[in-house]
C-alpha cells in the first residue's frame, strides 16, 4: 500500500525526495511508517529518534488530519491512500 508522508520539520530539505511516498505492507502501522522512514533516512532518525530507538515524546504524528495520540498511537493502522504528517513540538510564549 501507499501512504504520503508530510515532514513538517526544517530539515527536510536534508532528505533524499523519496521520503514523500513509503510503500509498506498492508497492516502496517504508524510506528512501521516512522521505522521506514528512520531506516532510509539517517537525518530523520537523528531529529525524531532518541536514544532508545523510540520515537520521542515531543513529536506528533497525523492521520489525514487526526492526531494519532487520540486513536491508538503509534498502533494506528494505516490504509493505502492515507496521510501520514510528522509534526516537531510547538511552542511559543
């Protein structure tokens, strides 16, 4: 299946053009699109992966629209066609 991934991170432009579309089993889910995206790309898993090999706790993931964290994480199954965005921390004050 397909899914369109968004980064909306100022690195971004430091990723191969590839990172636009990931082609994963069908089940996958969205921590399997960020492992995809890790393993392919060194300086997406440097910004988003700690230590741990986890995601970390300050990132957001999206779902054509819909905040992961509010379905089932990282668990949320993916569908061909969707739209997986990863979104940095925000802040302001």
């Amino acid at each position: 299946m397909r899914v369109a991934i968004e980064i909306a991170f100022s690195f971004k432009h430091a990723l191969d053009p590839s990172y636009r579309e990931l082609h994963l089993p069908t089940g996958a889910t969205v921590g399997d699109a960020i492992d995809a995206l890790a393993t392919g790309h060194a300086a997406f898993r440097d910004r988003v992966m700690g230590q741990d090999d986890r995601v970390r706790r300050n990132f957001h993931a999206w779902v054509n629209g819909r905040n992961v964290r509010f379905a089932d994480d990282l668990d949320t199954i993916l569908v061909d066609g969707d739209r997986l965005s990863i979104v940095p921390p925000a802040g302001g004050g």
